[in-house]
C-alpha cells in the first residue's frame, strides 16, 4: 500500500491492500488516511490479517476493509481476490445487484449469530432460496461462484458455494421447485453446527491434528441440536447431521451405511465435497473441475455411483 503518499500522477490505483499490523496505533492512522485518499470511488480495500478474531475482523471492517485474509495467503491468492473484488466492484457500478449473495450472506448472519447466542431464526433463510436458484440458473454458477470467492468467512464462503453448486445440481436434474427450494435450503444449513466450533480450528491453515479432528466433526451433531426444537423438517435435519456419513459405513457421526443413508444427503454430501475441494484457501490452490469429479467417481464405495456420474454432467454444463 502507499501508506500516506497518494500514488503517482496519471495513475489510478483499482483496490488498496493493506499489510499492516492493526493492532498499532500508526498502522491504523495510515491505512485510515489511505482509504480516505484514495476510496472516494469504494473501491476494494483488502486487509491482510495476522489475527481473524472476530474483534480483528471488526476493526478491519471499520477501517473500510471490503476483504479480509490471513496474513499468509499466497499472492496469487491474493491477486484473484483483487481481481474478483474489481469484477464485482465493476457489476454494482453498473448497476448490476446479485440478490442472490446478499439474500443468502444476510440468511447466513442471521443463522450463525443466533446459533452462537442458543437460537436461531429459521425464516431468516427463506428469503434466500429462490434468489440463489434465480441467480444460478439466469447468471450461470460460475459467476456465483467468482462472487462467493470474495467472501472472506471461510465457513459462509463454504455454505455459499455448497449452496450454489446444490442449485445447479437440482436445477440440471430438473426437480420439482419445492425440491429445489428444500435442496438448496439444506445446503445453506449444513454446516451450522461450525458456529460454535473455535475459530482457530476452522481457520486453521492446512492439515488438523487429532484432537482438532475431533472437536471439527462434531459440528453435525451440534447443528442438528441447533436446530431440532426450531420446527426444521426431519429430512432438512437429517442432512444437516448426516451430510459427512459414507454408504461403506465410515462417515460420521453415526457411521449409518447404505439404505440409511436419505437421497438428500447423498445427494448434498457429493456438492459438500466437490465445493470442499475446488473452493479457494489461503494456504493450497482450488482443484481443477476435472480433476475434483474424478476424486468423486473414485469414491466408488463411498458415494452413489450414478449420482455422481448425473453431477459430473451438471457441473460440466456449467456456464
């Protein structure tokens, strides 16, 4: 960033990046005096982070930050999120609005905020469904999913995408609107049980040890407890709980095994692990589609064969 110097004559910088250590009274003045110099047009403020507290976060957002990432992110990264954040910047300039971003981001922080607080408001996510079909099926899913990459939570970016590529899925396989809308539903639900999950663990880069392990996998039971006395549908509520269990018997966390295990999630654990290995992270680079769908069709004694070979089609018509 240029700090307190406004960059040079004939230039006009496309987004600001801040490496700055937040917790310092100077790096705060400067990067408030950058963003008031040079973000009269908005435009894209990326903060890189060496804590993602939610206070950090907080502070980063009051300073003007439109993304937030982990101090380690590569700067390839680094550059697609820029370049997503100038693509996006340059829609709503235009007066382009996806309704369907907001409708499920505004969903999602109803959801996770009154999970954290012991209840959550369930018609908060109603509003978003038909907007992420409409957005998918008339958009296409990539631009969904060049938007849903500019978001910096790592748990709503996860749901989002799910969400997104859920859309395309029933919208390719034709299902009645109602499914599509209980589909779609499901999948911005399913991992609610990471808002009581720490921080740390789901913002972890790379690998997680074994104790870090265990406490991850019980956000399906969590969010099933969440969300059992809220009035959720039985098949909704089985997903949320059963979206990581395997037709062989070794998911979890009740290790159900083949006709136990309901179309929805069968059909919601195949988007959760293709969204899981082609999303973007600070510390790896996303799978190529090809290579994700192969991954997918391995899992031959995991996953229904022919659900997956119907998604490999679906994401393959893609636009």
């Amino acid at each position: 960033m240029f700090g307190d110097r406004k960059p040079a004559f004939g230039t006009k910088p496309i987004a600001i990046v801040s490496d700055l250590t937040l917790s310092r009274r100077e790096s705060i003045r400067r990067l408030r005096s950058l963003v008031s110099i040079d973000n009269r047009e908005r435009i894209p403020v990326v903060c890189l982070m060496r804590s993602t507290s939610d206070g950090a976060l907080r502070q980063a957002r009051e300073l003007g930050a439109t993304v937030c990432l982990p101090a380690y992110t590569a700067p390839a990264l680094v550059a697609q999120v820029i370049r997503d954040q100038v693509g996006a910047q340059a829609e709503r300039a235009s007066g382009v609005t996806d309704r369907g971003i907001l409708r499920a981001t505004e969903a999602l922080t109803t959801l996770f905020d009154g999970a954290r607080e012991g209840g959550v408001v369930l018609s908060a996510v109603e509003a978003g469904l038909i907007p992420i079909l409409a957005a998918v099926r008339d958009g296409g899913l990539n631009r969904w999913l060049d938007t849903v990459w500019t978001h910096d939570d790592a748990t709503y970016q996860h749901c989002l995408l799910v969400a997104g590529v859920a859309a395309q899925f029933v919208n390719f396989l034709h299902f009645r609107e109602e499914d599509r809308q209980h589909f779609v539903r499901a999948a911005l639900l399913h991992d609610l049980g990471k808002a009581r999950i720490p921080q740390a663990i789901l913002n972890k880069p790379g690998r997680l040890d074994a104790d870090e392990m265990a406490i991850i996998r019980t956000h399906p039971v969590i969010g099933y407890e969440i969300l059992r006395d809220s009035g959720c549908d039985d098949l909704t509520l089985g997903a949320v709980r059963h979206h990581h269990e395997m037709l062989d018997g070794s998911g979890y966390p009740d290790g159900l095994v083949g006709s136990a295990i309901s179309d929805t999630v069968r059909l919601l654990t195949i988007c959760d692990i293709y969204a899981a290995l082609t999303e973007r992270r600070a510390y790896r680079k996303p799978m190529p589609v090809r290579d994700a769908l192969s991954v997918l069709e391995s899992m031959d004694t995991k996953l229904e064969g022919r659900l997956v070979q119907c998604f490999g089609e679906a994401m393959m018509a893609v636009r």
